[in-house]
C-alpha cells in the first residue's frame, strides 16, 4: 500500500492495492482511494484499474481494457465527528437491501474507471477530518469480483 506524506507536508492522501488477480496474475484489478483539499473544502477519488500502472505495484501483467459496464468503482466521503467515523458524502450507485452496491460502471472499454468529486469552498460536513472509501470490481468469466475489498485513503485535516 501506498500513501504521501504527512497531512502537514501534502494537499493529499491515498492509498492503493491489488484486490483481485486471476490465477496467473495476467488480469487484475487495483483500486485506489483519496481524500485532499480540492478547492479547499475537500476532495475524494476512487478508481478501478483493471490493469498494470499503480506506481510501486506492477504484479499485474497485462494492460486489460474492459467491455462498457465491466469494470465499476464507488467511494464513501467519511467525516470524523471527535469519536467515530461517519459517512459524510458517497457516490455508490444504487445500494441493496444486503448492503452490496451497483457503484458506476465505464461507458466505453477502458482499464480504469475513475469517480472524483471537488466539494468546493466549504466542506461538506464543516471542517475536520476526512478519510474515503474507495471500491472498485471487474467482471471476469462471468463473475464480478473485488467488492468485498475496500480501501482507505488515510485521514487528511480539511480547515472549516
């Protein structure tokens, strides 16, 4: 896993990691999750890379583009209230009653689906800390995979 500097050396912090690859590591899925100051009230991004590219994690061999609505990603925008951690924003898709989620598909093949979103000048809970939640998964052979794992941007302090 993957994350920058301190909040008080950088504007933004992520993480990354594999959370699928088929038995010989040919095809893959990464997903990523950050949370940074945007334009000030704060900033969050999750993608799906279904493919090599992840700086420091090139496990997976091949570039791998997917048909429209084969690779998805989500996230959940988490505010820290002094004792527990509560989503603030999310864009998930459509969610069902078991609590799984649709996230949002690629239009047209591609290796990475990306889901960004810029609060703004304020943010969106008032100022504190931030953390996203970041999900991606790909269909392969008939199956979706990689739900189940979700990644943790790290905190990042966002001034009221």
């Amino acid at each position: 896993m993957l994350t920058t500097a301190t909040t008080a050396q950088a504007h933004y912090v992520y993480q990354s990691d594999e959370v699928w690859s088929n038995t010989d590591s040919s095809k893959c899925l990464y997903t990523y999750a950050e949370v940074s100051h945007g334009s000030r009230g704060g900033y969050a991004k999750s993608y799906g890379l279904a493919s090599s590219g992840i700086p420091f994690s090139q496990a997976c061999i091949l570039i791998w583009n997917r048909p429209p609505g084969n690779l998805k990603t989500a996230w959940q925008y988490f505010y820290w209230d002094g004792s527990q951690w509560g989503v603030c924003r999310q864009l998930l898709g459509t969610q069902y009653p078991d609590g799984t989620w649709s996230g949002y598909a690629n239009t047209t093949e591609a290796s990475k689906m990306e889901l960004t979103h810029d609060f703004g000048i304020a943010p969106p809970c008032g100022g504190g800390y931030y953390a996203t939640r970041g999900m991606s998964n790909v269909s392969y052979g008939g199956a979706w995979y990689g739900t189940n794992v979700l990644i943790w941007s790290g905190q990042h302090f966002i001034e009221p």
